[in-house]
C-alpha cells in the first residue's frame, strides 16, 4: 500500500469518531486562526485546571471550516494538550500535534500549521483582553450565534482577532 493511501486511511479513522468538536462553554481561552489562501479557519477553546501547583489544561475543543485533515489533527492534538502546561503545548509544533496521523504529505502541512496558530492563539496571553473577550463568545446560548458558522453569516462586534496564516506557516495579524 502506497504511503498516500495509508495516510488517507488513518485520516478516514480519525474522522469516524472526531473528538472534542464543538464549543466549550466557560472556556478560560479561545484562540481563532485562518489561512486566507485556502480558506480554512479553525476555532480553539481551552479551559485550565490546577494540579500540583501548576495551571495545566484541562479540556481542549475545536471547530474547524477546513479539511479533513485538519479536522483529524485538531481532534488529535485537543487530546494531546490535555494535562499539558500551556508552555508545554506552545512548545509542540504542527508535526507533533499531527500524533498518529504520521508525517505529513507536503500539500497537508498547512491542517497542522492551522491547528498550531489556533492553539497559539488561545495560549499566548489567556489572560489577555482577547482571551475574556473570547470566552464570552464561547459561552454564548447554543443557539448558533457564539458559533463559528453563527459568527460567519452575523455582523457582530469583533471578540477578538483573528491570525492568518501566511505561506511560510508563521502568523500576520488582522
């Protein structure tokens, strides 16, 4: 079996039980990254905890207007950061967060540079005026207007920023 198709087929797995989608209510941050060039963007939200003295992540979800892939390395990777310090999770890097994906192909490497920006997003400063503007939005009814898809298709004062990801994989605000 071609290297391809054992990617596609561990892709397809993650995609039958996707874990952690969907917002997180009482989230301590969110984190919002797009890639303007292909259009996928993806949500992060992420709620710490304490354990030993230490402010760890607790839970971590996702939404995610993208790719297969890049929804299969975010569910992965939401997994992944769970017990994690945030400077612990800022230090994985896309490959790392791709976990049982395996490497990569070369034309796939921006679903996992999307998935880091997001949790870059949500851990850099959480207790930034972003990060509380952000976990309003998280905490907003279930009636879609908090969502992603909700936040598409309203005019909406802004909740935060949203980074873009430019070719090279590194990050330019807007």
């Amino acid at each position: 079996m071609a290297s391809h198709e054992e990617f596609q087929k561990r892709v397809e797995e993650a995609m039958r039980n996707p874990e952690n989608m969907g917002e997180l209510s009482e989230a301590d941050s969110v984190g919002t990254v797009g890639n303007a060039e292909c259009g996928e963007m993806l949500r992060m939200w992420v709620k710490f905890k304490e354990s030993r003295g230490k402010k760890v992540i607790d839970q971590a979800t996702f939404q995610s207007f993208g790719c297969e892939t890049a929804i299969a390395v975010a569910s992965l990777a939401t997994k992944m950061i769970q017990g994690k310090t945030p400077e612990e999770a800022l230090s994985m890097r896309g490959d790392e967060l791709a976990g049982d994906l395996g490497p990569l192909p070369p034309m796939k490497i921006h679903c996992a540079q999307l998935v880091e920006g997001a949790l870059q997003s949500a851990l850099k400063d959480p207790e930034s005026k972003e990060g509380a503007e952000g976990s309003e939005a998280a905490a907003t009814s279930n009636s879609g207007e908090g969502s992603l898809l909700g936040n598409m298709g309203q005019a909406s004062k802004p909740t935060g920023k949203i980074r873009f990801l430019n070719k090279e994989g590194g990050q330019e605000e807007e």
